[in-house]
C-alpha cells in the first residue's frame, strides 16, 4: 500500500530502470510473502524473545546447507519514519539486523536496502551455482518447503480452534498501534513467530492440517 505514485516516470526512469513490469504492488506485507518460503525481515529491536542474527552473512551461515531448493526468499525492509512494526517481523522466518555503530544503530532506509542488496550481489555466484546442482534428499518434493501462505493459512485455522473454544487469540498487548513501543507479544504472537521461523515442509504443514481437522472433529 505505498503512499505515492510508484508507477511515476521519474521512479521508473530512475529506480525501475525504466521498466515497469519489474514493479509489482501489493495490498499487503501478507500478500506479497504470500509465494516466499524463506523471508528476511531487516530490523535492529531485538525484542523480549526474538532471535535476531547479526548479519546477513550470519543468515547464510546460520542455513543448514546452500539454499538449493529453498524456494522464494524475500527481503523485507521497513517505512522510513519507524521501521517494521512487531507484527510484520512475526510473519517473516527470520530476523537480521545490519552492523552498524552502537551511536548510530539506525540506518536510512534507502541505505540499508543498498547495503544489502550489495551483500546478494557478491553472492550472487555462489547462489546461483548452489541452484543448478541437487542436493541429496532436497530434490525430494516431499522436503519441498512450505510457502508462507500455507503456514499462514495453518495459523489461521490454529487460531479458529482458539476461538471456539473461547480463547483469547490477540498475539500483542499495550503500545500504540503505530508502533512497537510498549508493546506485549501474546502467546499467539509467539506461535506465530515460530510457525513462520520454522521453514516446515510443505508436507509437515499438509499434516498439521489433517491433526486439526480430527481435532476439530473430536471437539
């Protein structure tokens, strides 16, 4: 839901390198993660809770082999004025801050989305070389990973479960809404947070929804 124009020609000529059809709109952070199976949400709060890594490089580090098969990652960046709020960096698989001065922690936006895509770049190589090969029991479609639409949609049937049986499913607390200050991650937010960190398979996630679905039943 961008607040200009993004299809003016000065953003195209200048940031689209003149072609539109790379610009694609959503309505939604939920929409446009809707497709991804990894994604990175770039924030330096930590938050009570949340495992942040210290850098991109951390991420690549942190992944249990190459991303062969991994699916679609997605980077997702903040507003300028605030950041992501609490409730966008619960749905992404995981949180990664960029190193920076301890006196100046907070980098403009257009900085940070520089920085990064820098640091793809350099790797660009080894990605694409770690897609062409196969890895072992990866090529499998049973271990295919699950989009963020489906984990989604199993939190949303988790969440229906809850409410009919008369529990609170709020997943934050306090602070404004504008923001994260002051603001009390709930035990739904935390189930959220792992459902989406957990790069389940599409396969563990089907399974999931056949649990639910006798548990609904036996209720």
């Amino acid at each position: 839901t961008p607040r200009c124009d993004v299809l003016n020609e000065d953003i195209i000529a200048t940031v689209a390198c003149e072609s539109p059809t790379s610009l694609r709109v959503e309505s939604s952070l939920q929409d446009a993660l809707a497709d991804s199976t990894i994604s990175l949400a770039f924030s330096r709060r930590t938050g009570k809770g949340r495992r942040v890594l210290p850098s991109l490089a951390a991420f690549f580090e942190d992944q249990p082999g190459d991303l062969t098969e991994a699916g679609t990652l997605h980077l997702v960046f903040g507003r300028e004025e605030s950041g992501l709020a609490a409730d966008e960096v619960l749905m992404c698989s995981h949180t990664v801050a960029i190193p920076s001065a301890p006196s100046f922690p907070s980098l403009n936006l257009s900085h940070a989305v520089a920085v990064i895509l820098s640091q793809v770049y350099e790797r660009d190589d080894r990605l694409r070389g770690s897609m062409g090969g196969g890895h072992g029991g990866l090529s499998d479609p049973r271990h295919a990973p699950a989009t963020h639409a489906e984990i989604n949609a199993l939190y949303s049937r988790i969440l229906g479960l809850l409410e009919r049986q008369g529990i609170d499913t709020a997943a934050s607390r306090q602070g404004g809404d504008a923001g994260n200050h002051g603001r009390k991650v709930l035990a739904p937010g935390h189930l959220k947070s792992m459902l989406f960190k957990s790069q389940a398979s599409a396969v563990e996630v089907r399974s999931m929804f056949g649990l639910l679905k006798e548990l609904e039943a036996s209720l």
